[in-house]
C-alpha cells in the first residue's frame, strides 16, 4: 500500500486538449484529487459579438475540429431560432445525416484510437498495427465511412462548407447517397468485430460506480440527437429556454473551463446519459450490441461510457440507413446552384440545443434588427462533465490507494478518456499530476 | 535530415483540425509512417519524446506559457512548421485582437475575468520562434500536408503560391461569387485550395491567408467591376486577419 503518493500528470494525452490531474496523497491521506483544465481560453462568446447571422456558423465551426458540424448545426439552430428561419423536411434529414456522420467517425475515433491502448496496455494505437492489424483496420474503416459521409453532406468533414441558415448551398448527388447506404448496410460486420474485441477486452475497464445525474436532449419520436426537449434521470423533462438555470456555469480555480451543476453536485452529459435517458429508443442493432455487454439503464459506472459509445455508433449506422432513406422515397428536390436561402433578418434571440458526440451543446445567440450578435453564450459538453470527473475521482481514489502510483495515474487517465473530454471546446485539459513533495 | 526523420506534432491555441486532418488520412497515414517516424503526438498517443527533427505546430501562441514552450521546441527542432491557419498567421483566434481585451475577457468570464491569463492577442507562431514552413488553411488539406512532408524528407524548399484564389476559381470555372452579389475574399486571399469553397456553393473566407501584398497581388478586375478596391475588403470583410491586417498596415507605413 502507497503510504504517499504524488501524481502529477500534466497534458493527459490521448485527449482533445490540455488536462491536468493532480494527486497527492500524504500517510494514507488524501490531501488534493484535483481535474484541472489548462486550456488556453479561446474567447469565442466574445469573438462572436458584432459577427453577422451569415458568419456565425463559420466561426463557430472553429471551436472544436473533431466536432465541428456539430458547433456549425449548433450555432445554426441558433441562428434560425433567433431569426425565425425555417428550415425543410429535406434539408432537416441532410443536418441529421452530416451530424450522425461527424457522431460516428468521432465516437470511433474515441473508442479505437484513443481508449482502446489502455485496454491492450500499449501507449497509442501505433503498435496495434503489428499486434491486431486486422482490427485497426476494421478501426479505420468505419472511421472513414463516418467521414465520408459528413463529407457528401457538408463538402468536407472538417469544417463544413455547405450548411447556410435555413439549408444548404448544395446538395449531394443522390447516387452518392445510394452509395453510402450500400457502404452503412455493409459495416455491421465491421461493428461486430470491434465488438468482439471490446467485450473481450471488456473486464480491463474498471468497475466503478457513482450514483450521478444524467442529463440529455430526449424526443417523442426518435433517439434525440438533432432535436428534443432536455431531460434529467433526477427530475425529469427540463425547458431547453432554462439552459442557464440547469447548467449554472461557475468558474473555477486552476481551470480555465466552466465547471456545472444542476440537482446534485456533478451530472454527466454524452453517450452514457443518452443511453441511460432513452435506450428504449434505440434501433435493434445497436439495443444486441448493448444485450451483447449487460449494458442496461440506469448504468453509474463512467468507464462504460465507452460501451455507450458502441452502442452509439450501432444506432447511427442503422439512424443514418432511415435519414437516407427518407431523402430517396420520393427524389432529392432540386435547388439552384450557389443556393442562398432567403432569409429576412429582424432582431432576437434563439437556443440551438443539439446531442453531439460527448453531449448536449447549447449555442445561445442575441441578434440586432442588422443581423449582427450582441450577446453569445455557448455551452459545451466536456464543461458539463468536468465535475462529474471531479466527483469520480473523489470517490474513486481513496479505494485504490493500495495500488502502485502508475497503476493509479492509468486508472485516472482512463477514467478521463472514458468521458472522451474535447477540451479544445472553448477551453482544453489533462493532465494527471501527482504533486511532487 | 535523417532517412526516416523523427517528427512531432504540438497543439497551442487552437481546434486542433489540422492534427485531425492528418488522422483523417485514414490508411495512408500509416502509409506515411513508413518513411517518418511519429516520436509525439499527445492527441493520440502517450508516448513522448523531446528528440526530433521536425516539429509541427498547430495553434497560436495566446499565453505566456505558449510561448516558452514554443521556444523550446524551437531549440529542440531542425525545422519547424506552422500546421494550419491559427499558427501561420494567427488564423481565426486573431478575431479577438481587433476587440479591447478587458471586454473580451468580462464577455466570457464575467465577474471571474481576473482569474483568467492570457495574452491580449492570438499570435502567429512566427512572432515568437523563426519558421521553416508553413502549411496555411483552416483546416489544412490533406493532400498539402504530404505533399510538404514528402518535400521536406527530400530537402525540397517549401514555396507558397503568390496568386489569389480567384485564379483557381477560374480554372474551375465556378461562378463569381461577385456576380451572385455576394462579398467574396478571394481576390485578395492565397490560393492553393482550389478555390474549394466557391466550388462548394459559397464564397471564400480567406482561410489561406492574404496574397503577399494585397495592393499589388490582387486579382484588381472584379472588384473594381464591383466597386470595391483591395484596401476596402481586407479592412471590412476580413475573419482570418486580425494578425495579418494590422501587420500589414505597419509594414506599409516602414516604407
């Protein structure tokens, strides 16, 4: 047992953004278990100010690449909102579908790359191309679908090129389409095999439980991504209008992001709050994948938001076969070349609310009767689950004291991962730190 | 330069879009690995280590931590490139510079503000440490990326393209932006990209940075078909130039 132990893990990697954790622990007591983001702050609700509706999506975009349609359909629903633009069944599906797309090469990105080392005990996935070839790219595969499919949408999966308020300025080809839904069809082999793995690699993630608060977008019709009212497994349905009072952002020492609170200290946001608010919405592939695993709502072990995330990408492929689907039974309407949409531009407000790959994101936007923002305010998933990270490894510490300190800095870090933080949102982190003596 | 050189990617200020285009090579990533050999990437991997010949930096410098760990891997590396737009020239982060920073920092922080260091500007890279190369676009294109990184394994000598993105429009025969009457930076911005944006249904937004000297490197024709001149649009329609804008005005009153 580790009388004293002092863990300082500056820039936790395998991460998007900077994070800290420090642990120091002094005669078997724990005297700091800190998570502290050091991300440069990015200023964007500020950048924001005196922007026009036409440039808000754009600049928005750049707060975070690996989830940058969902920011752009974020700050979009913002806009139209705001503005009172409306948006057609057709151009609805291709938001859904460029979403879902970005959702899925995310979460794969998350769960092969990123998460799956731990579990194999390899520091990146470079030596898996020699250890499980084939998986890594069965990994690469799926990874590519998820972009290729954002990119027919959006004309590019990073940044995209297409989405304007109130549609698109071009369509995709409706062979294009066709194609991608052969190539959706054709990938559950490749999920069953990643699948394969995870539940073999299954009893590497930690058992850890927390009872916490989850909360999600949910919907009467669907598995809510796009669209839906806010949830709370402690309260229930929630006014996406009172954002602010659920999320109530503070500031906190030693990190540059907002941490949040809404019924208890903590609540977590992303794939696991999803599953645990509305896995009785889920498609039938992805509710065996879950079968596959015992994943059963209510589940409170953070490390599973990694099977959530599975789970997920089962979901998206089959959500993603329904969305194109839908643009083919009757025939994509055609739209001129260079589309604009019109759009008459008043004064007001508006609150897009999306599910993104670690959670529900609020754009928050106040136009002038110009159509330029006087007032931003956006609230990012990987915020809201900082103190839920904070609240875990409170209660997770003290009862792994008796481990080596590397085996508790993996521990930390994995527990990190597990909520797959995007700390280039607005703000970046970790580091695991165990503070010197 | 070694056979297979030993590099290393580093994120600052930024959304890390560029380091993912590099993942979203997909399979020819690994392609790559074959003739250089990855020693850092935290974004996705744990292992590190601080000897390398090429060091590719994607962000700005917006903290005075950003710049003494840029310094040192300026000592560390033979050469340095600036990966995408934020640290070519500043990029999107620069939008804050034209903003007065106490306000900046009150939008977002409120009654917290004082709480928050950083530096009143989002810099590009090359304010702080001498630059090799530079990789412009928000996000980089891929195809860019290995073509410059084969270059360098080669000792190739990086070189921008000097002409605006209107030339390329051009060449793909897109319709100008301009006679759809909308505002579009692509007379006075550097071109490579294909003019990609305008090939997509919209205008360009200058993510590759201006021409050299815009006064003289624009393409003159449409604007003043429009009624605009170069100085207008650099000065009311610029995203990406809050770095490069003020630079530029300095540089004109030297001469």
């Amino acid at each position: 047992m580790s009388e004293t132990i002092d863990i300082e893990s500056e820039y936790v990697t395998r991460v998007e953004g900077h994070g800290n954790i420090v642990v120091n622990v002094a005669d078997g007591d724990v005297e700091t278990c800190e998570w502290n983001v050091v991300e440069s702050p990015r200023f964007f609700e500020s950048m924001l100010v005196d922007r026009d509706y036409t440039e808000a999506h754009h600049v928005t975009a750049r707060i975070c690449a690996i989830c940058s349609i969902s920011h752009t359909t974020a700050s979009l629903k913002a806009t139209e909102a705001a503005l009172g633009i409306g948006l057609s069944a057709q151009d609805e599906h291709l938001r859904k579908l460029a979403l879902y797309g970005e959702t899925l090469q995310s979460h794969v990105l998350h769960l092969g790359y990123l998460a799956l080392p731990d579990l194999v005990g390899k520091q990146s996935v470079l030596p898996l191309l020699d250890s499980h070839e084939e998986e890594v790219e069965t990994v690469v595969r799926l990874h590519r679908l998820g972009n290729d499919l954002t990119e027919a949408i959006a004309g590019r999966s990073v940044h995209a090129q297409r989405h304007l308020p109130g549609g698109f300025s071009k369509l995709p080809e409706e062979d294009e389409l066709d194609a991608l839904r052969d190539r959706l069809e054709s990938a559950w082999g490749d999920v069953e095999a990643v699948a394969d793995l995870l539940l073999e690699l299954s009893e590497e993630l930690p058992e850890f439980e927390r009872e916490t608060e989850f909360i999600s977008l949910t919907h009467p019709d669907e598995y809510a991504f796009y669209d839906g009212t806010l949830y709370s497994s402690d309260t229930g349905e929630l006014d996406v209008s009172d954002y602010r009072d659920i999320v109530n952002e503070a500031v906190v020492e030693g990190s540059t992001a907002k941490f949040t609170a809404h019924n208890r200290d903590s609540y977590m946001v992303g794939a696991l709050a999803r599953f645990n608010n509305n896995a009785a919405q889920l498609g039938p592939m992805a509710t065996a994948v879950a079968d596959r695993f015992g994943l059963e709502s209510v589940c409170h072990n953070p490390y599973l938001n990694n099977v959530a995330q599975l789970v997920e990408i089962a979901h998206l492929i089959e959500a993603s076969i329904t969305e194109i689907d839908a643009l083919l039974a009757g025939g994509l309407d055609p739209q001129s070349e260079y589309h604009t949409p019109e759009v008459d531009v008043t004064a007001g407000s508006g609150i897009g609310a999306v599910e993104v790959p670690r959670g529900v994101l609020f754009h928050d936007y106040t136009y002038d009767e110009g159509g330029e923002i006087t007032d931003a305010n956006c609230v990012i998933p990987t915020n809201q689950n900082h103190a839920n990270i904070q609240s875990d490894m409170e209660a997770l510490v003290p009862t792994i004291l008796d481990r080596s300190e590397d085996e508790i800095e993996l521990t930390l870090e994995m527990l990190v991962r597990a909520y797959d933080p995007c700390i280039s949102c607005s703000t970046h982190y970790l580091d695991v730190e165990f503070v010197g003596e | 330069m070694t056979d297979r050189p030993r590099v290393a990617f580093f994120d600052f200020t930024g959304c890390e879009g560029d380091q993912l285009q590099v993942v979203n090579l997909e399979e020819r990533l690994f392609d790559l690995l074959e003739v250089v050999e990855v020693v850092s990437f935290r974004e996705a991997m744990s292992e590190h280590s601080d000897d390398y010949e090429i060091a590719f930096i994607e962000g700005s410098v917006a903290t005075a931590h950003d710049e003494k760990r840029l310094v040192r891997i300026r000592e560390n590396a033979d050469m340095v490139v600036a990966l995408g737009s934020c640290a070519a020239f500043g990029g999107i982060n620069a939008i804050r510079n034209d903003q007065d920073f106490e306000t900046v920092k009150e939008r977002v922080y409120g009654d917290d503000a004082d709480m928050i260091e950083a530096n009143s500007e989002a810099r590009p890279i090359e304010s702080v440490v001498e630059v090799d190369a530079t990789i412009p676009g928000c996000p980089i294109d891929r195809e860019e990326f290995v073509q410059v990184v084969t270059g360098l394994i080669r000792g190739v000598e990086p070189t921008l393209p000097n002409h605006p993105v209107c030339v390329e429009c051009k060449l793909e025969e897109n319709e100008c932006a301009f006679h759809r009457d909308e505002i579009c930076l692509g007379p006075v911005t550097r071109g490579g990209c294909g003019a990609d944006c305008v090939g997509e249904g919209t205008h360009c937004w200058g993510c590759r940075g201006m021409v050299d000297t815009p006064s003289e490197d624009a393409y003159t024709a449409v604007l003043e078909a429009h009624g605009l001149d170069a100085e207008e649009i650099v000065e009311e329609y610029q995203l990406y130039w809050g770095w490069q804008r003020p630079q530029r005005a300095t540089q004109g009153q030297a001469q």
